[in-house]
C-alpha cells in the first residue's frame, strides 16, 4: 500500500554548496554556451541531494534569478508508480 510522505519540519533555506557557482550563474554560462537546460537541473548540482525547490515568489525570482531552496532528509522515500499514455 503506498502512502504519502511524513510531514518533516521546513529546515533554514539553504546556500550552495559551490557558493562561487550559484544555479542562476551557471545556468546563465551554459545558455550562451547554446547549452539547453533548466534552472531545476543547476539546482540539484549546486546543492546536491534531495531538495525542495520553491519558484513561487516572483520578486526574488526577477531580482536574484533563483528560488528557495530546502534540503530534505536522504532517508529512503515510500516506493512510487509513474505512468503515462502513449499516443
């Protein structure tokens, strides 16, 4: 039986782990680069492991090109079924 997720407590907001290589600094190298990829996927590299990514609030997305960030316990995650329909 799958069930949802334990509710866990929201931790501080966190700062990269590469603070010289923020995501929307990358994101922007690799974009005139012609490099095609998303802001989530520079994300994950910076701070690595399991995040919460939070686009939500606008003004800190037009004045620093990021979101919040939240790391999230590693422990092992209830199992999941993905599906989707072919034309």
């Amino acid at each position: 039986m799958l069930s949802g997720p334990t509710p866990t407590p929201t931790p501080a907001p966190l700062t990269p782990a590469t603070p010289a290589a923020p995501p929307a600094q990358v994101l922007a190298c690799e974009t005139d680069l012609g490099i095609t990829a998303g802001l989530q996927d520079r994300v994950i590299q910076c701070y690595e492991g399991v995040v919460y990514m939070d686009f939500t609030d606008r003004a800190l997305m037009a004045a620093e090109g990021r979101g919040v960030y939240h790391r999230l316990p590693a422990r092992p995650r209830p199992r999941a079924a993905h599906a989707h329909a072919v034309p």
